[in-house]
C-alpha cells in the first residue's frame, strides 16, 4: 500500500445519503458536507458557503451543483467554486466509492491541487 492510498479513509456507505442529499462528518474542527447527486455521484466540500459561511448542507443539491440555503449563492459540488457572477470557493476534498462504500481522502484540494 502506498502513502496515496493510506489517506483514504471509509465515512460511510452510499445508502447514508439520500440521492439529492447530503450528510456531514467531522475532521477537527472543520465539518465536511457529503452530497450525493441524482446519478449517484459522492462529492465532499467543506460544510461552509464562500460568501457568508452558510451550510451548504441544507442547500439543494442539483445539476452537480449545491445552493446555499442562505443567499443562494450556487456552489460547484466538483470543485467547490462558486458559479455564475458570484466569486470564491469552499474546500473540496476527493472522494470515491469501493462498491457501496464511500472513502474520503482528507488532504484538501482546491481545484484539483493539493
């Protein structure tokens, strides 16, 4: 096993999230949102809108995308970057699925950068 695959770490299963739905774990301090899309994608951001720290959580998860329940601001499920004319993002952390398991890794990305 390299280091790569040592970061991974199993949160959960897919049937913990409800399609359309989202789901939070703690690291530290810092709370992270899992939103699962229509088609079953896991996508994992830090449960906090760019713009006012709102909870992305309780937003709506559509197009492969999240809406702050707070101002609305559309937040990129992929890359945590704020869509439209709104600028900022939210930490994205990779996730992937063995089977119905769902693993996190926790090294924080931000467009694809670690």
């Amino acid at each position: 096993m390299n280091a790569h695959t040592e970061n991974w770490i199993k949160i959960g299963q897919l049937s913990d999230i409800p399609k359309r739905g989202a789901r939070c774990v703690q690291n530290g301090d810092m709370t992270i949102a899992l939103f699962r899309s229509a088609d079953d994608r896991v996508f994992a951001l830090e449960d906090k809108c760019p713009h006012k720290n709102g909870p992305l959580s309780q937003g709506i998860v559509h197009d492969g995308c999240v809406t702050c329940p707070l101002h609305n601001w559309v937040i990129s499920l992929e890359t945590g970057q704020a869509q439209g004319a709104d600028k900022g993002e939210t930490l994205s952390f990779p996730v992937k699925l063995d089977g119905n398991d769902i693993l996190l890794e926790l090294r924080r990305t931000n467009n694809g950068k670690k």
